[in-house]
C-alpha cells in the first residue's frame, strides 16, 4: 500500500510549511486525486486516520482530509473525440484507434491547507 508513504510525504510538506508559517494546528488538508493516478482514495484515506490517530506533524484529532476526485478525460488526436478513459492508455472508442492523450485525471497534489 503505497498511499501511506504518499500520506506521510503530503503530512510532511503540509507540517514544514505549516511550521514556517507559524501555523500550529492543521483543521483541513484538501487533496486532488486524479481517477487513473494510480492513488486509491480510500487508502490514502485509511492511511491519514492512522497518523491522524498517532498526532504526526500538525495533525491533531479533530484534522480533516477532503479528497476532491478528478475525472480522468482523453482526447483522441486523430479524430478529436473526447471521452472517459478507463485505462491511461485507451483505444478512441470513435476511431478505433490508438491515438489518445490524457487530458486529465492523472493529478495527485495538495491543492491547500487550514489551520490556525
């Protein structure tokens, strides 16, 4: 389970920052997770309860984890259909043929941070 390594980097990134900016308390991190970034929501969710428990960094028990989902989207560039990929490598399902570029889904990022 690799999202709780990704967890303890985001809970790292967050903390440094957050200490920098005389933040002492986090209430809410909000993470974007795109559909084909190979992260899977409820384990990195698991994984946050588990340090959220322990009181690592700046999270205290009452810290929040919004996981905003991203559609993942592809776009044919032979005939430009756009569509949902299931895989991040798809066949256009117009053309048959496989000519698709990701134009989304594939973010895992820390877009902010609350706290006081």
């Amino acid at each position: 389970m690799h999202e709780m390594s990704l967890m303890a980097d985001i809970i790292q990134i967050v903390s440094e920052d957050a200490t920098n900016r005389r933040i002492r308390k986090v209430h809410k991190i909000d993470v974007i997770v795109g559909d084909v970034s190979n992260v899977l929501p409820d384990a990195l969710e698991l994984a946050f309860f588990y340090f959220r428990e322990h009181g690592v960094g700046v999270l205290n028990e009452q810290t929040e984890l919004v996981i905003i989902r991203e559609e993942a989207k592809a776009k044919c560039q032979t005939c430009l259909y756009e569509f949902t990929p299931d895989y991040r490598l798809a066949l256009c399902p117009k053309c048959e043929i496989p000519s698709c570029v990701l134009i989304s889904g594939e973010t895992f990022t820390v877009q902010s941070y609350e706290g006081e």
